[in-house]
C-alpha cells in the first residue's frame, strides 16, 4: 500500500545533487512548514516524507519555515534531521532567512544546531547579521555578534552591515554594531568604505541627524570622499538639518576629550569593557569611555 504522505508530494526524480536530498518541485512539506502547520508537518515526516526534499531553487522547507518565521516548524525539521546549512541557489541559508524574517527563536534554534554564523558571501547574498540589520533588529544582531558574527562581513549591495544599517535607516542596529567589541579595532570600524563610501554618505543620504551624530561620535570621519570625489555633506539637501549639522562637524573639530576616548577604545578594543571596568575613575567616565551615557 503507497504511503499516503508520500503521495501528497509532487512528483520527484533522484539526482547527482549530493546529500542534500531529492531533486524535486515544490512539496507538501513546503507548504507545511511555510503556512506554519506543525500538526501537517509532523504527519508527512512521521509518513516518511525526506525534510531534505529540495525545489528547484535548492530551498527546503526548512528555508521555507525560517523565511516565515514558523518556529514550531523550525523544531520539528531540525529535530528530524534538516540540514541546517544547506543553501539555495542564491546562498542563502535558514539562519539567513530567520534573520530576514525577525525570527529571534528561529535564529535561536538554528544557532543551537550549529548554524554557521558567518557563511561564505555570494555575489547574490548577505550574511545573517547584514539581514538582521536590513530588517532593523537590534536584538538579533546582538545574538548574532554573541555568537562570534563578524562585524567587516562584506556584500556587494550595501557593503559591511554597518553600512546596511546606516542606508536603511536603522540607528538601534547601527549603535549595536559600534559598541560591539568583535574585532581588535572595538566594533565595527565606523570607517570601512566600500568604493570609498563610508557608512556616513549613507547617513547624510537618507537625512539621519541622530546617525550622523552617532557616527562622529565614534570616529567618523566627516572629510572623506568617496568614488566620485564627494564627502557626506555633499549628498545632503541644502538647507536642511544634515547639512547643518556636517557643517558644524567640519568646522568644529572633536574635543580632545572625544578623540581620547576614540583612541583608548581603539586601542583597547575587545578589553575595553574589561579593563575600563578596573580603573581607578569615577563611573561617569567609564560610562562616557563605553558610550554608555
């Protein structure tokens, strides 16, 4: 007797694709797993349904529950054998799509099974912390960074997740990634470029102030040009309050109060938060060194 969850699937053919599983069109486990029916899901694996099945797309449903933000069905898959970095043909992994969807237990889950938290770039993909700081989850980019994600990962759209998060507008996420202490530079360096763009032309592009205050405060540099010969201010509105607010940088230098605790933190980098902690200074100035206030 044909089993019946079998069935329920499309038509699928063996291929040379390796372990990822079946070569096949869009199942019913796809389905499942995406529209969140954990009960449907259960039955098709207990029936003998593969969880590696793939589209044509190289997506399985475990992509399918990660991008939908299905956490129960996350469980079920992985706990049935999913693969957890398995990508489509465009790079992506679950981790990927759970940090595109906002899907903190999903990222939780996958982390848990041993997701890889910096997987290689593609010319078509973003890692896991540039999707959290797309999408502008603060909380995310901070489990992610936890567990070891590098803060100079570099796509081909936005450039680092710095970058990412300035462009679309997402200061949380932007302040996440300069107090980090991932690198020995002390977070995300506020002055990586990409073709000589740096995270503040895309502050001064979308008329952030509260950015752009950010970014000077942690180094930016307001001089810099980039590959067609323009500074920040250069792509503000005239007259507007961004532009204001670089001509005031411009013209007014950083104190030497800020510049030393630019240069301490640089310095320091991942001990900042270790060692400040220990000096004889008044708590006011640890906060202030650890941009904590």
């Amino acid at each position: 007797m044909e089993n019946p969850a079998i069935n329920e699937m499309t038509t699928a053919r063996r291929s040379n694709f390796g372990d990822i599983g079946f070569w096949a069109d869009r199942t019913a486990l796809h389905e499942a797993a995406s529209l969140g029916r954990a009960l449907q899901l259960k039955q098709l694996i207990e029936g003998g349904a593969s969880v590696n099945m793939v589209t044509v797309d190289n997506i399985t449903p475990l992509h399918d529950a990660c991008i939908n933000g299905q956490p129960n069905c996350v469980r079920l898959l992985l706990d049935a054998g999913a693969q957890v970095d398995v990508r489509t043909i465009h790079g992506s992994t679950p981790l990927c799509n759970a940090c595109a969807a906002g899907c903190m237990e999903c990222a939780k889950m996958l982390l848990e099974h041993g997701a890889k938290v910096n997987p290689s770039l593609t010319a078509l993909t973003a890692s896991p912390l540039h999707e959290a700081c797309i999408k502008g989850n603060p909380d995310i980019a901070r489990l992610l960074i936890a567990h070891g994600a590098s803060l100079e990962a570099f796509d081909l759209q936005f450039g680092t997740p710095l970058h990412a998060a300035c462009a679309k507008e997402h200061l949380d996420c932007a302040r996440v990634l300069l107090k980090a202490g991932e690198n020995r530079e002390g977070g995300a360096k506020v002055n990586a470029a990409k073709f000589h763009e740096t995270a503040l032309h895309h502050a001064a592009r979308v008329e952030m102030v509260d950015m752009i205050e950010l970014l000077v405060d942690f180094g930016a540099c307001v001089y810099v040009t980039d590959n067609s010969n323009k500074k920040p201010i250069d792509y503000t509105k005239p007259g507007s309050l961004t532009e204001h607010c670089l001509q005031y940088y411009e013209s007014t230098p950083l104190s030497l109060q800020q510049l030393s605790r630019v240069a301490l933190r640089t310095l320091l980098g991942t001990k900042a938060l270790e060692i400040v902690g220990q000096l004889d200074i008044s708590q006011r100035t640890v906060n202030y060194i650890l941009y904590e206030t």
